[in-house]
C-alpha cells in the first residue's frame, strides 16, 4: 500500500470505522476484512488436497442414490465427483459471515477476496486443474432480480479467471422457485431442489471455449457456489448436467465455505 493510499484509508477509517467481519473488532488501516487474529484462524478444510473427504463423500453417495434410483441397478457408478471448500461454515462461529456479507450485503470485495483465496488452492491443486468449464449454480429469475446479482456467479468469475478457463453462467438455468432451505433436513432438501433446474437453452451464452468445443463435450465441469450444506443443490445441477453430457464427464464441486464437518 503506497503511503497516499494509507493515509487516506486512515482518515477514512476515522469517520467511518471498518470492522473485522468475524468478531467486529475495528480494523487498523493495512487490514481488509478480517484483523490479523482471525485471519491467521480461518478454519480451512484443505479438501482441495483430499480427493476423498467428507464433503466429496457425501456429494459421491448422493448421486449414487441417485444413480440406483434412474436406473434400477444398484453398482452403477460415474466418474468420482471431487469436492472442496475453502473453511469450514458453523452456526456459532463468526466466519459464516464472509458468506452473509457477499450473500446479502452486496460486499463484493470480501467475497471476491476470499473467492481468490479459494481459487489460488484449487489451481494449486491436481485434483481441479484439469477443469474445462466452470458453472456457477443459477439462481431463479425472481430472486435474482430482486437480489440484482447472483453470488455463485462472482465466486465462479474469479475461479474460472485462476484456473485459466471460461465461466458459463447460462450453462444451467433455475425454472423453479423454491423457498430458503436453511431449516430443512437432507430429505427434505432433495425434494424441494428436485427438478429445480434444467439445461440452459442458449448456446450464445454459455458456448464453450475452442479447446472445449474441439472435443465436443467437456471432460471436467465445475460446479461453484457459496455454501456447501447437504449437497442437494450441486447434486440436482449435477444431475442435470450428466444426462447432457453423460457419465464419462467428471462433474466436480467449490464453495467458499461447507457447514459443519463435511
């Protein structure tokens, strides 16, 4: 930070103090978003280094069921879905905040901050550099509106620039509203995303980059939103993604955060 930007964030800081997003503490000048404390305590998950982790499992066992259930034959398997997620989200703990301030408080910088956190350890990682195309989770057309923006989007923008692959926003598309799942169980949650999305219509939106459109069809997808809960909703874009591009084609999955252990 130069020293005109300093002192201007200084004098700044003195008439409209910034806070530390996770316990509120004010923020000395050379700080963004968290003080000193609680970024040296984020709770990362280091799933980008495990293919195999609890957020992979449980994303892995729901599309088995789902895969039993389409075709009536249990053992049928797909390519293994890999999943991570930059620090883990609790109910009590004051980091879920970095994903409230971008989901409903337009903070744009802290959730772009922390999408690159993410994104510098997925490219980082073997298990996602490969990855071909990258598709945030849509929102439906009214809460998008009523929001102005959809948050995957932006976490996925700053993913698809650090893997050095395109974003296709229109790649999937909401067609049914649904309610906030934040109280409902694991089963509850699968009803209410199922059917939820389709396969985007317009190519002009989402097309594929040439070394994509070479092949036809991607190898590797990756599914980015803000929260990892039970892993209905990636679960239900991914199944809608199989179907179009079939088994063969890994369908992995990012998000800033994943709530408890997972």
């Amino acid at each position: 930070m130069t020293d005109f930007r300093f002192v201007t964030t200084a004098v700044a800081d003195f008439f409209f103090p910034r806070q530390c997003l996770v316990c509120g503490c004010i923020l000395p000048a050379d700080r963004k978003h968290l003080c000193g404390d609680c970024a040296e305590d984020i709770p990362l998950t280091y799933y980008w280094d495990r293919e195999h982790n609890p957020m992979a499992d449980r994303l892995n066992d729901l599309i088995q069921r789902d895969l039993n259930a389409e075709d009536f034959a249990p053992g049928k398997t797909v390519t293994y879905s890999r999943a991570a997620a930059l620090f883990f989200f609790r109910p009590e703990s004051g980091y879920r905040h970095i994903c409230h301030q971008l989901k409903y408080h337009r903070n744009f910088s802290a959730g772009r901050a922390y999408a690159d956190m993410l994104a510098q350890r997925l490219a980082g990682s073997d298990l996602f550099k490969d990855v071909d195309v990258v598709v945030p989770v849509p929102l439906h057309p009214l809460r998008r509106f009523r929001r102005g923006y959809n948050q995957a989007e932006i976490i996925a923008e700053v993913v698809s620039e650090k893997l050095g692959t395109k974003m296709c926003p229109g790649m999937l598309r909401r067609r049914r509203y649904t309610g906030t799942q934040t109280r409902l169980d694991v089963e509850h949650k699968v009803r209410n995303v199922s059917n939820a999305f389709v396969f985007g219509k317009y190519e002009k939106v989402w097309k594929f980059p040439k070394r994509v459109a070479a092949k036809a069809s991607p190898s590797h997808i990756l599914i980015v939103d803000d929260v990892f809960t039970t892993g209905a909703t990636v679960n239900a874009c991914a199944r809608v993604l199989r179907e179009r591009f079939g088994r063969e084609v890994r369908i992995s999955v990012a998000t800033l955060a994943a709530v408890g252990d997972v």
